[in-house]
C-alpha cells in the first residue's frame, strides 16, 4: 500500500454523487480520485498506484461486470467495490464472480463505506504479507543443500525445491499433485509411511526417520527426513519433509558391515579349507589308485575323469570361498558360452534325478564365443541354474538365449535366462545381488552376489530383466573381448 494515504478511484458518472464522496473519503483519511467512466478509469495516470476502486456498476459506456476484468489485469492487488441503486442477488454474485471484493447499495451509507474500505485494505495487507513470507520461505529452502518436499495431507506433492529436484533426478513439474509414496518409494511396502503421514496429519512432528527413495534412471539413494506439519500452505494445510543425503554414510556402512562378514567367512574357511584339503588329498589318493586298476575300462576311466573334474572344481571352490574378499584373477582364453552353459547344466545331474526339469537353448547369433575365464564363467551358469532348480517347482522349464549386444560401443554376448518359477517379491528385486541377501529359509546368500562378482570382472553387466513379467529372468551381457589388464582383480 501507498505510505502515505491509501488511494482510493471513484469510477462514477454522476457529479454530485461523485463530489459527496471524494468528501467523505478526504475526510475519513484516504486519497480520492475521480473519473467518470470504465475507460477514463483504465486510462488514468495512478492507476497503478490505486489500493481501493470505488465502482458504479451501471457506468455510461460499460457495465461493472464488463470493467471488472479489465480492472483486476490493469490493477490486481486493488481492491474493487461495487455501488449499485438497483441491487439484486444476481447482480450481487455476478460482481463478486467477477473479482468483486464488496457490494454496496446507494446511497452509499459513510460508516458502511469506510468498514468496506478498510477491510479491502486489510486483504491487501494480509496478501502482501502472506507474498513477503512466501518470498523469503522461498529463497531459504531453494537454496538449501537438502532435499525440501511439501505435501498435502491427502499425500499429494504441492512443493520440490531445486536441490530435491537434482536429488531425485525429477523435475518439480513432473512430481506436481502426484503420490509422494508412489512417485518415491516404487512399489515397497508404503504402509510404514502411512502410517507416519497419519501422525503428522494430526500435528504431531516426526523426527529423524530414514527412508529409501527411488531417483530416476531406478537408482535409490537414502535420506534422513524431519516432518513436521504446516498449518497452511496456500490456503490449505501440508506436511513439510526436510531430508539429509545419507546415502554415501549408508554405503559405508554397507561395505563396512560386509567386510566384517567376509573377515568371518574368510576365517572360517581357513579352517575348513585346511580340514578338506586333508580329505580331498586322501581322495585323490584313492582317485589314482582306481585309475590305475581300471585303466583298460574305458567307461570306467571317463566315469574317473568326471570324479576327478568335480574334484578338482571342489577343490577351486573352497579356495575361491575362503578368498572371497580377495582380488579375482583372470586369465581369459575365448570359450563358446552356449557350450559353457551346457556343461553347467549336465554337471548338475545329481540335483535333476527324479525331477522334471528342461533347458532350452536358443542361440539367435552368429558367435557364442567370448574371451571368458571359463571356470568362473561355468561357476556363473552353474550357480543360476541351481537357483532356478531350487525354487521351481516340477517342471522346471528354462529358457536361455543368446543374441548379439553391444556394451559401452564395443561388441559383446548377450544371455537371457529365464525360468517358470515365482520370481522375486518387488521388494527385494533391487536387493537381489547383495551379499548375504536371500529369500530362502537355507544358504549364504552368496550365490548371486558371486555371480554379480564374476560378471563384473570380465568387464560384463547383469541385471534382472525388465521385460520379463513373471519367473526369475536375468540378462549378461558379455563384451566379446574384455577390455582387461594383464590380470584382472576385483
């Protein structure tokens, strides 16, 4: 408003009575000007300066309702009055449709004006208030290195400020009025976070709760969050969440809290590797003895070699496990994976006797072939196969594929792998290749987190296929050669 005297236009054609009340507004305070029609009123050199338009609705070249709307364009932080000898409810709420803030009927009584007046008055000094707080909020919380998210109580996104927006790779236009608890959690379980939003709906702050937050491009990142409940929020109340990036503190943790585990494993395969090899060397021993014996029996011999291949795998296994925390050498030699692929499958004959069970192989490429290790990349095969045996029930049918890919440019083999099994929980689908993650009630856990370790050390991607609705799916991608050291180690 003006600093000195609020200013208030007279749009009224008639001279006395537009004489009578540039009188009574002089002397009630205010600044009175005068014009006689809508367009002296619009073309008036103050206009932008007017708190206040006192308003004739019939007017010589306009009606009230035609002028209001030009009116609230030219000047919309005035306030508008309408003064009427002819009032009706039609009229009444026609000019409060059209942006009226009151209605007066002639002769306008002085005490009524003045109490009109002030009340618009007021609106306006609540509305620039309400403007000057709501800059300031602004400025501070687009500026914050945190994550700001304002909420409706029926949990829809009223606010994101920048930082937010760079966070989760969303933009705030994206998000707006959409489920906070769909559009961040995906599809976990919402229902502790209902239950949250429930509390702080009733006014009661929520201090320091994380949550997981999944980010465009299907990444998830931590944030430590405070809530607490807004009393308004532009005309309505809301929820403000002001959350932490703790997603670098987590990971920490995380391979903080692994290392202590593989220490453990590590340890205790010591010993049991130590006690086995004992055993393993008085199996070789008597494996020997038996070649020897049958060495004219030529199907008793490839029975031996077989013995001796698992031997020999075991034997890798225990060692490989025992320096699970230690770099992985790699010394690649090209290897038809499809071949490979076989080989894992009929090395599980004993888990397969007495079931029904099929692996179809499709090779919808020219070239299987890659430079692999190939007892890792077997150990791979292997380990995804007894998964898909372990959790299917009879029959078990799985499908593999191989086709051609490319990985970051270069040639490379891709492999799908899918089974008729239940699949994962949604939960747990991005938990998958975690150590010690499992949905079994029996194991490590370090089954896919081994095969995830092994793909990565050939310089390959895995990740559970998007495309696949049902069943376990998975896609390997392989580059053709791996762009590798002398010795690769991870």
């Amino acid at each position: 408003m003006n600093d000195a005297r609020p200013r208030i236009l007279i749009v009224e054609d008639e001279p006395d009575t537009q004489s009578n009340l540039m009188d009574i507004l002089d002397m009630f305070g205010f600044e009175p000007l005068a014009v006689g029609s809508g367009e002296k009123a619009l073309a008036h050199p103050n206009l932008a300066s007017v708190d206040v338009v006192l308003l004739d609705r019939k007017l010589p070249d306009c009606m009230a309702e035609e002028l209001l709307p030009r009116l609230r364009l030219a000047v919309p932080d005035a306030g508008v009055i309408i003064a009427t000898a002819y009032g009706n409810l039609d009229s009444t709420i026609g000019a409060l449709r059209h942006g009226a803030s009151d209605y007066l009927i002639k002769p306008v009584n002085p005490d009524a004006l003045r109490a009109s007046i002030d009340r618009c008055l007021e609106r306006k000094r609540l509305e620039l208030a309400r403007r000057h707080s709501e800059s300031a909020f602004r400025n501070l919380v687009e500026s914050a290195g945190s994550v700001i998210l304002i909420v409706r109580h029926d949990r829809s996104i009223a606010y994101l400020n920048p930082y937010g927006e760079q966070f989760t790779g969303r933009s705030s236009e994206s998000v707006m009025s959409r489920d906070c608890l769909q559009t961040f959690l995906g599809h976990e379980d919402t229902r502790p976070f209902e239950t949250l939003f429930r509390r702080i709906s009733r006014g009661k702050p929520v201090p320091e709760f994380e949550i997981e937050v999944m980010c465009d491009q299907k990444q998830r990142h931590w944030l430590m969050c405070n809530a607490r409940p807004l009393d308004d929020y532009h005309g309505e109340p809301a929820i403000l969440i002001i959350g932490q990036n703790v997603t670098a503190r987590r990971e920490a943790e995380r391979q903080l809290l692994q290392a202590e585990r593989l220490a453990a494993i590590g340890k205790a395969m010591t010993g049991l590797a130590h006690e086995s090899r004992n055993a393993l060397q008085r199996s070789q021993a008597s494996l020997d003895m038996l070649a020897s014996e049958l060495a004219e029996n030529d199907f008793a011999m490839k029975l031996i070699e077989r013995i001796q291949t698992a031997q020999d795998d075991l034997h890798r296994l225990y060692e490989d496990v025992r320096e699970y925390a230690r770099p992985i050498h790699v010394d690649p030699k090209p290897a038809n994976l499809d071949e490979l692929l076989q080989l894992a499958w009929d090395e599980l004959v004993v888990k397969r006797q007495g079931r029904k069970t099929s692996l179809l192989i499709k090779v919808d490429t020219d070239c299987t072939e890659c430079s692999v290790e190939t007892f890792l990349i077997r150990q791979v095969f292997r380990n995804i196969l007894d998964n898909s045996l372990a959790a299917c029930d009879d029959p078990v049918e799985i499908d593999a594929r191989f086709l051609d890919e490319t990985l970051n440019g270069r040639p490379a083999l891709a492999i799908l792998i899918r089974d008729n099994g239940p699949g994962l929980p949604a939960e747990s689908r991005h938990h998958v290749f975690d150590e010690f993650f499992t949905t079994k009630t029996h194991g490590t856990g370090l089954g896919l987190a081994i095969v995830h370790r092994l793909i990565t050390v050939h310089d390959g991607t895995i990740e559970l296929d998007p495309e696949v609705p049902s069943g376990f799916a998975l896609k390997i991608v392989l580059p053709r050669q791996p762009d590798l050291p002398e010795i690769t180690q991870i």
